[in-house]
C-alpha cells in the first residue's frame, strides 16, 4: 500500500468571502495563555510576522518540505514530527483548537450581552461565520456538539447568539434554523441549561425553570447533597447560577427581546404556561429524564420559593454564593474552571460589583483566553487550551521512538521542557478549605498555571513528560526532587477508597446525587467517579517516578485492582474522556482479553474507526471509516499488552502510514474526545501524539522492518 499522494499543501483559504482577512490574526502566547489578535493597523502586521502556527490553524496555506517518502515506520514517525515540530510556539507548548460542544458560544455572547460588554467587530464576523459553516447542511440547525443531530439546546441558543450578534430574522440560514426549532416545538424544549441563558436574556420566564436555590450552599458540608461534594465543573456552574437565578435578573425588555419572543416559540410568548415548561424537554435533546427523586425535590423547593423570605435567608445565602464566586475568580486568574462558569461569573461580576469594579473588568479581560480563530470562523474552547495535556503527551511520543536523541529535535524539546517546569502549580489556592478545592501545590493542570486546578492524569503526564525529559542527556534539570516529590503526594492524595483515581479531586458525595442531576443533557456530573484512564495514568507516573525515588506498591495494588475490576466481560474498557473504547484500551490493556477485545473489531483496513455513539450508548459503535486516531490507539494498547500477533500491528501501522500526507502531516477525521457521555469536544492534536508515539513504538519494538 503505497503511501496516498494527495496534494500536500491542500490547506484552503477560508470559504465565507464575508469573513475578516484571515492574513491579519496572530495567536499569541505567554506562560501558555493563547490569546487571538486581530490587527487592524499595517504598522503591527509587519512588526508582528504570521508564524507557520497560526497559518496553520487559520488554515492558511504555507510552504513545505516534501519529505523523503517513508519506508519505515521510524521514518514516517520522523516525518510527522517534521510538521508536527512547525506547530510548537515560542513558548514551548502545543497549541490548538479545542471546539466541539455547541452551546458555549451562546453562553458567552448572553453574558456579554446582558453586562454590555463590547463584541469587537473582528470577533462578530468571525463568531457568525463560524455559526453559519456549523449550521447543518440539511435542517439548519445545530446540535449538542459539531457532529450531532440538530436538538433544541444547540438551535434556540446558537439562534439567538447570532441574533445577537446582528444578524437579521429574514436572513437564509435564519429562516432555516427557525423552521427547524419550531417543528422541534421551540425554545420550551430546550434542556434547563438552555432555559437559563435563555431567562437571562428575558426570552423566557424565570417561572419557567426548576428553582436552583443558593441556600443549599448554607447547609452544614456534612450533609451529603452539600454542594461543596459535588463535581467541581456541576459546583461551579450551579454556583453562579444559583446566584442569577436567585435575583432573577433579566436583560432589559427592549424592542430587540420582544422580537426575539415572538421568533422562538411556536404559540404566542404571552400564553405559556411556565410552570408545565419546567419539565418540557424535547425528545432529541433529553439523555439523562429527570429521576424521580428529582421531581419530588423540585415540587418542595417550588413551594420553599413561594415562602417570602421570612429571616432574610436569600440574603445570607446570596451572599455566602458571592463569596465563592469571587474566590473562583480570583483562585484562577479570573480564568475560572471553565467556559460555562466563565460566562457566568462575568455575570454575576457585573451585578455585584458593577460595570466599572476592578474585578468585572478583570473578568472582561480573561474572555479572550475562551476564544480560538479557526478556519471556519471563531469559536469558544472548552476550556482555555489543553496546552499541558497535548505537550505532555507529545514529549512521551518523541521520547519513546528515540527522536528526541537526534539533535534536530533537541531545541523542541528543550523548550517543552521549559514549558514544563513553567506550568507546574506552584501554590495552593488561598483558603482552600474555605473554597471547596483540593490542594494544588506540585500538580500539573489540564491547560495552564494560571488556571490552576490540579488534574490528577494531567499531573501524572506532566510527571512522567518531565522525568524523561530530565533523563536525556542534553537537557538541564530545573524541576527539583522537592517539586518532583509535591507533584507524587498530589497523585497520592488523590486515590479513592475503591483504589481508582477521579478527575479532578477524590469523591466527596454518595452516588445516589446522579438521582437529583438536573442537566438532562449530560450523565455522570453530579460526583467525581473513579476513571480507568485517570487511574492507569496516574499509576504509571508513580511506576516511572518509582525508578529513581521509593515505591508506592500499596497504593499501585490498589489501583491496579480497581483497573481490572472495571474492566467489562467482553474484554473492553467504557473511556469516558475520549471515544471511547479504543481510548480506554490505550490505557488499561495489559489483558489477553483486552487485545482480543480490540483484534475483533479490527477492519479490513487495517485500521480502527469508533463512532461517538460509543460515548451514548455503552458499547462499541464502529464509524463509517477508519480513523488514524483510534487506530494508534488500538495498536498503542497491542503493543503494551506485548499482543503476540506482530501481523494485526503492522496492519494499523501500515493503516497511519497510508493516511500520512507527503510533508509529514494527517490531516483532520472525527471528533476524538468526549465528556459526560453526550457531549463530543476536539483533540486535533491526537492525529500528530497518538500517531508518532505508535509509529514509534513500532519501530522500536520490531525493529523497524522495511513496510514499504
Ligand atoms: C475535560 C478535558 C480534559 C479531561 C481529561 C484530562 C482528559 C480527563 O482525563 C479528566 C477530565 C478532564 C479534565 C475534563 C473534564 C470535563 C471538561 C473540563 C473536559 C472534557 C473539557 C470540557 C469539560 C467541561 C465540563 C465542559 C463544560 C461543560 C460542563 C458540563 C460544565
């Protein structure tokens, strides 16, 4: 199979002519903050040249190498890091796109909206094209995420964002994407997180949503429905929520909004009945049905709202809320943990403290670390990069297929390191009791320092990123032994009792919270759960930690334990941070039964191809095509396991090499990654790790035999 001979520079210019000049954005980066730029001034654009990075991820075409045609695994490793290295920035990390969700924009623009912060014209266009390529080509609409079916929550939001952002009702796409919203039933459908933005904007009625009451934030932290127990993404979400939600605030009734009442619904604006809406969540859109419990609890807190406030309750609680706003902002740089909290408490800054405090011009200033110029238009991260997560794994992909021994990689690699040591956390948060947080000192966060909270398989790529950079010879060693060792009792302090690790922090609720789990979007949000992949991270960076300093064969017991013990009867292992299966067997395989698992969903191909639907419904979906992503990971997980049949291997690997472009580069397939079961995000930079690091462990197991 010879490798494809597609064009190697088959980048285009941007399809919308309406967009701005795609020549004039630069990405910026300090400490690994990634910021856009547009410059509208010819003086700045040729003091600040456009580097091969940003032309890449504008899609911009740039010069390239052609590379020697790769007839060995090594040599198309090698090849990839070719390319893969033009896309390292100055300040040593990897950047990217980290889109996907849908209903982050709209969040934003709301928020920006209602606190009147200024949309710069750049951002407009760009935001509005974006919307428009994503639209879907058959009904208009949108859905949860990129690739799935247009629902109410990603058409009413997306619709009233470009709205906002100007365009008018009459327009194509509008007309499209209204059709397809009101044979949907309109607005009244949309899930709860749907319903409040759209009661933020005061094209709903706060009647028309299940209370989020603050009090429970006054409940005593030995209660086990404590907010304080919950998931950190649900607390800080419910958090800012709780607090909008508590004073009902609403955009001011202008002509605009009484328009956009009469464009959302099906039946005129004035004869809803709210309190039956509460619950109306359309077909497509609901995943998780309100359990039972929840209903229960929601009648008994609709008559608690009904109570006027005898001894000034709200007040107390309102308060106690502000409080761990304002703590969230600050603990992160006004980063916050996320795009969904981020958009809030830029809301509730503004209420609070009001438009011209100190901190709501600080919140205004850390929007832009959400926002990622792409080709398509511009959109909102998932969170303000996966700069560590992404370096991290690069560094272990060229460490381990030997490239970074050659001296053309040594700069790329000095500078990751440097990276490296930079973004480790070097602090607890202040008053981390007080803040429900969990220590922080020694880790590594999923994006950047600054952001700052500790990730346990984060902080245990970044440790084991580090301690091979610091084994090869040239490197200087700036992270210590002391620092090494923080970063080791982060991960100890992390384990669970049933031996396995979390995401964020150590489950701190009951399991029976999922039963109260509002969001009827998203599965598994009300507590931290123990995750193979987190888990078979964090073990293996306590084994290679293990090489130099004392070993914690206790608690790697315990974790290997739990890895087994969640491994399902046919072998394969749910992945819940990425899709799906396939992600998971790259961590967990050690088994004859895993592999079998993986060989007996190997295709003609060669390659592996898992659809998102994986994610949904538990079990192993097969995509319509092959994908470079799940196939590295697959052959990654064979390989581990030292699966005896060398011939399915090479199959995969003979697969990545025929998807390689000629200068070195995969291009764009499916969506890879995956939260909460429902919702799918972008990893684009897993087709250059995933795809170098099993070229490269190819290469050195079987002694690079000639493929080609
Ligand atoms: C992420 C991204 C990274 C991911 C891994 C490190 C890969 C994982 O192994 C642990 C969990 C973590 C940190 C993770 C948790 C949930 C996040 C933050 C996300 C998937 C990125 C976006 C998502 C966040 C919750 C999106 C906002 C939506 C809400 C439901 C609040």
């Amino acid at each position: 199979m010879p490798p494809n001979t597609f064009d190697f520079v088959d980048t285009q210019l941007p399809k919308n002519p309406q967009g701005t000049d795609p020549l004039r954005w630069r990405l910026k980066v300090e400490h690994g903050r990634q910021t856009w730029h547009y410059l509208e001034n010819d003086e700045e654009l040729r003091k600040w040249p456009q580097s091969i990075c940003d032309k890449y991820w504008l899609g911009i075409p740039f010069p390239n190498k052609q590379l020697d045609t790769p007839k060995t695994a090594l040599e198309a490793a090698r090849n990839g890091f070719e390319f893969f290295k033009l896309l390292q920035t100055e300040d040593g990390h990897w950047a990217g796109e980290y889109g996907g969700p849908m209903f982050l924009l709209p969040g934003i623009i709301i928020a920006m909206y209602i606190t009147h912060t200024p949309i710069p014209k750049s951002w407009s266009t760009e935001i509005t094209r974006y919307l428009f390529n994503r639209a879907h080509k058959d009904d208009g609409g949108w859905g949860i995420h990129i690739e799935g079916p247009s629902t109410v929550f990603g058409t009413a939001l997306n619709y009233v964002a470009l709205r906002i952002l100007g365009v008018d009702a009459d327009h194509p796409v509008m007309v499209k994407s209204r059709a397809t919203l009101h044979k949907l039933g309109g607005a009244i459908g949309s899930p709860s997180w749907g319903k409040f933005w759209l009661a933020v904007l005061n094209v709903y009625d706060w009647e028309g949503l299940n209370p989020i009451i603050p009090e429970f934030w006054l409940l005593p932290y030995s209660i086990p429905f404590h907010p304080g127990r919950f998931w950190c993404h649900t607390r800080m979400v419910y958090l800012p929520m709780s607090y909008i939600y508590g004073k009902r605030v609403g955009a001011d009734l202008c002509p605009f909004i009484k328009q956009l009442r009469q464009e959302l619904y099906v039946q005129p604006y004035e004869s809803i009945n709210w309190a039956y809406a509460r619950n109306d969540v359309c077909e497509v859109d609901l995943y998780v049905p309100h359990p039972g419990l929840l209903g229960f609890l929601n009648g008994i807190l609709s008559l608690y709202e009904k109570i006027p406030n005898v001894v000034d309750l709200r007040k107390h609680a309102l308060n106690e809320v502000y409080k761990q706003v304002k703590a969230e902002d600050e603990n992160t740089f006004y980063l916050d943990l996320g795009p969904v909290n981020k958009a809030m408490n830029l809301v509730v800054a503004y209420l609070e403290e009001g438009p011209d405090s100190e901190a709501f011009k600080l919140a205004q200033s850390k929007i832009i670390d959400f926002m990622w110029m792409s080709a398509e238009g511009m959109m909102m991260n998932g969170t303000n990069g996966s700069q560590l997560w992404d370096t991290a794994f690069t560094v272990q992909a060229v460490i381990e297929s030997g490239l970074a021994d050659e001296p053309s990689n040594h700069e790329s690699m000095l500078r990751a390191l440097e990276f490296l040591d930079d973004c480790q956390i070097k602090r607890n948060v202040p008053e981390t009791d007080m803040c429900y947080r969990h220590i922080s000192k020694g880790a590594w966060p999923f994006s950047t320092r600054d952001q700052g909270y500790t990730v346990s398989d984060s902080t245990a790529e970044g440790l084991k990123a580090v301690l091979l950079l610091q084994k090869l010879q040239y490197t200087p060693k700036p992270v210590s032994e002391e620092r090494l060792r923080q970063a080791v009792d982060v991960l100890l302090s992390l384990q669970n009792s049933d031996g396995g690790f979390a995401s964020y922090e150590l489950i701190r609720g009951p399991w029976w919270l999922e039963w109260i789990n509002p969001a009827e979007v998203f599965d598994n949000i009300m507590i931290e759960y123990s995750y193979p992949e987190c888990t078979t991270s964090v073990l293996t960076g306590l084994c290679t930690f293990r090489e130099y300093y004392p070993d914690y064969r206790e608690v790697c017991n315990k974790a290997a334990k739990y890895i087994h013990k969640s491994q399902k009867e046919d072998g394969g292992w749910y992945g819940s941070w990425a899709i799906c299966f396939t992600y998971a067997a790259l961590f967990a395989t050690t088994s004859r039964k895993g592999c079998e698992f993986l060989i007996s969903r190997q295709r003609e191909d060669g390659g592996w191809g898992e659809s998102y639907k994986s994610c949904e419904l538990g079990e192993y979906v097969q995509h319509a095509e092959s994908q470079v992503v799940n196939t590295s990971w697959a052959v990654l997980a064979l390989m581990s396991a030292r699966y005896p049949d060398e011939r399915a291997i090479r199959k995969g690997i003979e697969f990545i090499m025929s998807r390689q472009q000629l200068n070195g580069e995969w291009k764009q397939e499916g969506i890879e990654g995956v939260f909460n079961k429902n919702c799918m995000i972008s990893y684009p930079n897993y087709k250059f790790t995933f795809t170098i690091w099993a070229l490269g462990r190819y290469a050195k197991i079987y002694k690079n035999p000639v493929l080609f």
